[in-house]
C-alpha cells in the first residue's frame, strides 16, 4: 500500500486548525482529471475491497493574502510561480557549458520558453572544489565551463531567458564536490549578483547542525543586501516544516524529500506536499521537488498524472528531462497550455485533498475568476468508480456545471449536477464521455453565481 505522509501522526490537518474564510460569489469552473491508479498494490483480481471513507477538507474557500516577504533588495512580490528546466534530475553532475547553452536553445527551439519555462538552472557540481585564495569566491570549474559564469549568464539571457544557479547552507555542497555557501553567505551571494544570476536553489547538506532558520535567514539577508532581484528557493528537504516559516526568508521551500522517477514515490511526495497546502500563497510557495515527466520510469499516463497533480498543486513547474532529445509526448504534456494555466492562476491556492476513500483521492481547490479545480486520482491497480460530489468540495448540490476536458481540449456535451461520476480504467483514462489513453482535465462552469460563505 502507498505508504500517506501527513502533518501529525497519520492525520491528515483537520478542518478545525485551518484558519481563514472566504466571502466570494463564485461562478464555478471545476477541472478535472481521471487518474490512472497507483500500481503499489498487490493484484486483487478485480475485487472490489471495502474501503474506509474520510472526509478530508472541506474547506477550499480560503483567503489569499499576497506574499510577505521576498529575498531581493526592492522587496518586489513574486507572485507567480516561475517554471523552469534543472540540470539535476536527468545530468546530476554531468554538467558543462555546451550542455548548458544547448539546453538553452532547445527551450527557444521547442516553444516551451514561450510557455513560460524561462530559467535555467544549473544544480550542483559546477564548482572547483575549493575557493579562490585571494578573496574566498566559489570559482566555475574551468574543465566545465571555460567561459566562466558570468558568460555563460550573459549567454543565457541574450536568448531572453534566466539564469539559475545553485550552492548549499553548509560546508559542502550535495556532491562533496564543491564548497557550501556557510559562513560566506554575503560574499556568495555578491557574487551571483556579479554574475546575473536570477534564481538561487539553497540546499541543505553538510549544515553541522546548525539551525535551519539561522542558515536560511542569513542567506536570504544577503541576497536582499547584493543588490539584485534574485529568487530564493529554499531545499530543507521538509525536515524541520519549512512550510510553517520559509516564507519569511524565501519564495519557495521544499517540503519533501528528493522525488525519485517512480510512480508510488511521485504519489507519496504528492501526498507530503498536500499536507501543507494552507501555507502556500502567491510570493511563496510549497515545492515537492522537480518534475521527472519524460526521463522514463514511468509511462506517459502515469507522467500526465504527475503534471497534472504539480499543476493543481501550485508547484514549481521544474522541467527535469533533457529537452535537447525531448520526445512529442512529453512535450505534450509539459506544454499543455490549459493545465499550465491552472498552475499560473493568480489566485494562488493550492488545492487539497477533500475526500479519500480507499485508494481513491478527490483534490479541488480554487481559482481565479470564480473558478474550481477538481482531480480525482485512483491509486489502485484495478478500474474504479470514482465520484467528486460538489457538497464535498463546498458547491450549493443543485448547481448545473458544464465541463471542458483540458487534456483533450474539447467541451463535454452533458450538463452535470451535484457530483461528477467516471471510472479510471487500469490501463488507461476514461472521461464522462469518451475513453481514451491520454487522460484528461475537465473544467466545468455552473453557469450562475452564488454568494459562498465559510
């Protein structure tokens, strides 16, 4: 059985300690995806176990305050999420400048900067293994990248896209390859700045122990004095809840552990990063780690679903493949306009799990323009009804919804009232009207709008 990572013990937060309301007239769009299920589970032959049904939260409609703090000198709001591609998944430390610069034009080449895939980031191992004598500064490894960092960052902009760049809050880096930024927070972070670089990812190894939060901090103090605007993404791993206080420090925080190109992993760090959903709000945001879409542990199917649980969840939109060699499929996955979309609306909300019965799940969340997004995900490994009911997300039983498929881009012919009912087939997806092997995301308006009060 997938193994459920909550908040406390094996709970999930309860609606009584999440704070906040919503008074809003929504005009209900409701998204939604039929998920192919978890194949963690041993074979049952087609029966049909009893399963327990939880009431998980009901509670989507919730305020939404703009982030609080930044890590740059003008304090300026990042308050969308910024998609991007990382160096580590695919190449780990098989990194150098052509790599780089290639990477770099298959996201212009591709279309999928236009989509906003804008940063480049470089990951660990692009460091000599020791700093410079005369003024302590982290030095490229020359074997790699001969140009040098600022010129690959002048290169990397000169396309129109960002610059990316990575170091740890300890001695060492990941690899034990190059050194940590502990202790020589200011002089790195004046670097970087010297550099162009845009993004900081701020990992957690060799940290001696020391505190997360006096490590994170000095970081974040830095890159506010060095000058320029730099997003600060913080990799605490979710070791000590960084989703209950990173937003002081940085953009966005790590709540989980490495995701691996798996199928029951990806769904297990999914499960994590939902358990913090209330703290996520535009400026700042919950990160379960990069996308593993198109590296090839799992299928097509299987990596849709992963999109499309990242999307809804407002995640980091991290591009982990290498996109010089990207296939069609993926590339129609990743590039889905629609479910882009939904991880860009403005409003910000991270959805959550409102109901689970088995191992069946039922996410929703608001959006923008008095919208809702729904996804239903089968983990089993057998075809299940599924059946999202509007009272559990907090939709008035008798609203009419009308629905678009996101994945298959077209609208659905049956009007829908107080509840949504498909089966996610074993071996592929099947919508409310059509079945087909690609999957799909449905948005579905009820036409009329309505005051909501919590």
């Amino acid at each position: 059985m997938c193994a459920r990572l909550r908040a406390t013990g094996d709970q999930f937060v309860a609606d009584s300690q999440l704070n906040g309301t919503l008074e809003k007239q929504y005009e209900h769009m409701l998204l939604f995806g039929m998920i192919i299920p978890c194949m963690c589970l041993a074979g049952v032959g087609g029966a049909v176990e009893t399963d327990t049904i939880t009431h998980v939260e009901h509670n989507i409609f919730k305020s939404v305050s703009l982030g609080e703090y930044v890590a740059t000198e003008s304090g300026d709001l990042v308050s969308t999420l910024l998609e991007r591609w990382s160096s580590w998944n695919h190449f780990q430390c098989n990194i150098s400048e052509d790599l780089i610069k290639q990477t770099t034009r298959a996201l212009v080449s591709t279309g999928l900067a236009k989509l906003g895939y804008k940063y480049v980031n470089i990951d660990d191992c692009w460091g000599q293994s020791s700093r410079n004598s005369s003024q302590q500064n982290l030095v490229a490894d020359s074997g790699k990248f001969p140009s040098g960092m600022a010129a690959l960052g002048k290169y990397i902009h000169g396309l129109g896209l960002k610059f990316g760049i990575y170091t740890s809050a300890g001695n060492r880096t990941c690899s034990g390859s190059m050194p940590g930024s502990l202790g020589y927070e200011q002089v790195d972070a004046n670097t970087f700045a010297s550099w162009g670089v845009d993004y900081l990812k701020y990992d957690n190894c060799f940290n001696g122990g020391i505190d997360p939060h006096i490590r994170y901090k000095a970081m974040s103090d830095a890159l506010r004095k060095s000058g320029r605007s730099i997003f600060y993404s913080i990799c605490e791993w979710g070791d000590m809840q960084p989703a209950l206080w990173a937003s002081k420090f940085g953009n966005s925080w790590r709540t989980t552990d490495d995701i691996v190109d798996n199928w029951d992993l990806m769904l297990c760090i999914a499960d994590k990063n939902a358990v913090y959903a209330d703290y996520a709000k535009p400026g700042a945001w919950n990160d379960p780690d990069m996308l593993e879409v198109g590296n090839g542990g799992m299928t097509d199917d299987q990596y849709t679903m992963h999109f499309s649980i990242w999307a809804i969840s407002k995640a980091p939109l991290i591009i982990g493949c290498d996109v010089r060699e990207i296939t069609s499929e993926t590339l129609a996955i990743i590039g889905n306009e629609e479910v882009i979309a939904v991880n860009q609306d403005p409003l910000g909300v991270q959805a959550k799990k409102v109901r689970n019965y088995g191992e069946r799940d039922v996410w929703a969340g608001p959006l923008s323009k008095n919208r809702v997004v729904i996804l239903l995900v089968n983990r089993k490994d057998y075809n299940s009804t599924m059946t999202a009911y509007w009272s559990d997300i907090g939709i008035p039983t008798n609203k009419i919804a009308h629905a678009r498929d996101l994945w298959l881009h077209s609208n659905l012919d049956t009007p829908l009232k107080g509840n949504l009912t498909v089966m996610p087939l074993a071996s592929g997806w099947l919508t409310p009207t059509t079945s087909t092997a690609n999957g799909s995301l449905v948005s579905l308006s009820l036409g009329t709008s309505y005051h909501h009060i919590i």
